[in-house]
C-alpha cells in the first residue's frame, strides 16, 4: 500500500485527501468518493485530481486519513 496526497481546485476552493491505497487510480477514486459524500458532489472526475507519493510501504487497508477543504 502507497500513502498519498491528492488535491483538487475549483475556482476559490482547493479540496485534498490523504489516503492509502494500492494505486494511483484507487487513490484518485476514494478522493472522489470522499469529497462527494461529504461535499454533495464536488469530487469531479479522476483527471481533476492531483496526486502524490507520500510514502511507500504503508501498512493498509486503504482508507482515507483526512479530507476537507480550504479558499485559496
């Protein structure tokens, strides 16, 4: 498992997870189905987010470890 860091903007808002998962593509998944459940469908779509090695080697299972938001 991978621990990552994934970031979105839109207009003023900048949204970001920090999860485990296995691959980049789950990481970008679980990042929009977090921001979507707390957010009312802000997650967008996969190519709207970047993502971030954090550290390899991680323990799992995937799961999210912090989500929100902030205005840039």
């Amino acid at each position: 498992m991978i621990k990552y860091s994934c970031t979105k903007s839109i207009s003023e808002e900048i949204y970001y997870a920090t999860l485990i998962a296995e691959d980049v593509q789950q990481a970008k998944q679980m990042a929009i189905d977090e921001t979507n459940a707390k957010w009312h469908g802000n997650g967008g779509r996969s190519r709207d987010w970047s993502v971030r090695v954090l550290e390899s080697e991680v323990d799992g299972p995937a799961r999210i470890l912090d989500c929100g938001y902030h205005e840039a």
